[in-house]
C-alpha cells in the first residue's frame, strides 16, 4: 500500500504504564496504537472530539505509524516499563486497531507479536471480526481479552451510526469465538445515544445475542459530546433525526454539545409508555 507522506508518523514510544488500571480493559499497559483515525467512521465516535487533534478527515486520513512494532519491542527487551504484573491493552480512544488498513498493513498483528515475550495478559477493543485473523497470536499469552463494542443489533441502524464497521451479527461472531477458543469476552455497549438506540427493546437484543454468544458482561455506558466534528453530528442530525420524534429536538445543543433534556424514550418511559424509538426509525429511514 502506497502511504501519502503526510500520514507518516513514528511512535517514539512502544508501550506506556498508567498510573491506574484502565478502567475498560483493567490494563496496566497500553501498547502505541500503529493508527490515529479511524476507518469506521463512527459518528459518534469520541475520537472526532477536538482536544484529540486529529488532523484531516478522521475516517480518510489515517495517521500510521509505521515503526511501532519496533518500538513495543524496543520497550518489551529494555523492560522499563514492565517491572509490575498487569495486562496491556492495544490501541487508543481515537482509533480502532483492527480497522480496514489493518488488512493491508498488519501493523497491529506485529505489535502483538512484539508484545509476546512480556509474559503478561493481553486485551483489545474492537468493533471488527479482523481480530479473528490473531487469535493464533493470543493463544500465546497467559490470558487474552475480547472486547467487541456493539450498541445495536439492527443492521440498517449500525450501518448508519458505524458506516465503515462490520455488522453486528459478524461482532457477535467473534464473541462466540473468542469464547471457544479460551478468551475472556464481553460487549461493551457504548455509546448508546439517547433517542436512537437506548431504548429497552434495543438493548434486551444486545444483550440477548450477548449471552447466546456466550459473552461474559455487557458493559452500557452513554454517549460523550465533546466539542468537534462529533458533536456536529449529532447536532445536524437532530434536524433529520428528531423531527420526525417529536419534542426531543433540543436533546443536543449545537452550542455546548451537552444533552439538554430526556430524550423521547425517556420521556415515554416516564409517561409509563412503550419504549419505541421514533428518533431510530428515523434515522433507518
Ligand atoms: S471504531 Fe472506535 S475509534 Fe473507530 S470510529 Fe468507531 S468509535 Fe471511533
């Protein structure tokens, strides 16, 4: 793959210690991610925010770091970094490691293997069924991690919401697998988004297809709207999305990105209503 100069990067450094265990993963490390960007496009995705300054366009110009297995296994031989038992996570809030150039570059699957010799448990976010292709590689460590973000079962929903992401049922898959093969696994179901796919309906399939597939947790948590292109989405498509859902137009401020009132569902729920989702059946329109 030929690689436009300007998204050239190199890591100076291969793996970092966190004051505290992550709280996602319960890592104590986190190995340098090889992209910043993200080719799934999420468009609620936290890594658009501006205080992560991503430059060009978040899902096109990925950011890649060619040197990064080279630089984990600098770190891995010094053992600097490693002088206390914990997990290492791979990969960051601002991309997705297993994302599309992945396929060609395998820049990923080689900071795994460099991460081998630490002796340590290994864990991974991610939202693709590529993390299959590695399985091979966490076999190798004493305990590996899945972790796979499903917010929606419904396909035509995730299409919209993760436009570059494989499909719900191909993530569920990989849970199933993940479980075969020995490793820890669960969904992290986040961010759901008010109005859009929080209702109960939604996340009782989630949750349904979670334990079918034999995940061990699944962890909601809500959506954040920092300032950026993030926000922008949901304030645009608050004119699409909402208008057709009635009085929840101002759950998004364009002003102050923060959630200004209960969403529909919300407000159902409170009226001891149903929990249909108008704002979804919107936005699947
Ligand atoms: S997969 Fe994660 S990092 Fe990538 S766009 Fe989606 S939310 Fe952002």
């Amino acid at each position: 793959m030929q690689l436009d100069e300007t998204r050239r990067a190199l890591a100076k450094t291969g793996l970092a210690r966190a004051a505290l265990p992550d709280t996602f993963l319960v890592s104590l490390y986190r190995a340098t991610a090889p992209y910043r960007g993200c080719g799934h496009g999420c468009r609620y995705c936290d890594g658009r925010a501006e205080k992560y300054y991503v430059d060009g366009d978040f899902e096109r110009d990925i950011i890649v770091r060619e040197n990064v297995a080279e630089a984990v296994a600098r770190d891995v031989a010094d053992g600097v970094a490693l002088r206390e038992s914990g997990a290492v996570a791979l990969g960051s809030g601002v991309t997705d490691v297993y994302q599309p150039i992945e396929k060609e570059l395998g820049l990923t699957r080689k900071t795994i293997e460099a991460l081998v010799p630490t002796g340590l448990p290994i864990g991974v976010l991610t939202k693709s069924d590529l993390v299959l292709r590695d399985f091979d590689l966490f076999a190798k460590f004493p305990a590996a991690f899945v972790a796979v973000t499903i917010t929606t079962m419904d396909e035509r929903l995730a299409a919209l919401l993760e436009p570059g992401a494989p499909p719900p049922e191909a993530r569920i898959e990989v849970i199933r697998r993940a479980r075969a093969a020995g490793f820890h696994a669960g969904i992290m179901a986040m961010p759901m988004c008010p109005g859009i796919d929080d209702d109960e309906e939604s996340f009782a399939r989630v949750a349904e297809a979670a334990k079918e597939a034999g995940a061990e947790f699944v962890y909601p948590g809500g959506v954040t709207l920092r300032p950026g292109r993030q926000k922008d989405f949901f304030s645009r498509s608050s004119t699409a999305i909402f208008r057709t859902a009635g009085n929840c137009t101002t759950n998004y401020s364009a002003k102050t990105g923060r959630r200004e009132c209960r969403s529909s569902s919300d407000r159902r729920r409170a009226n001891g209503a149903g929990t249909g989702c108008s704002a979804r059946k919107a936005l699947s329109r």
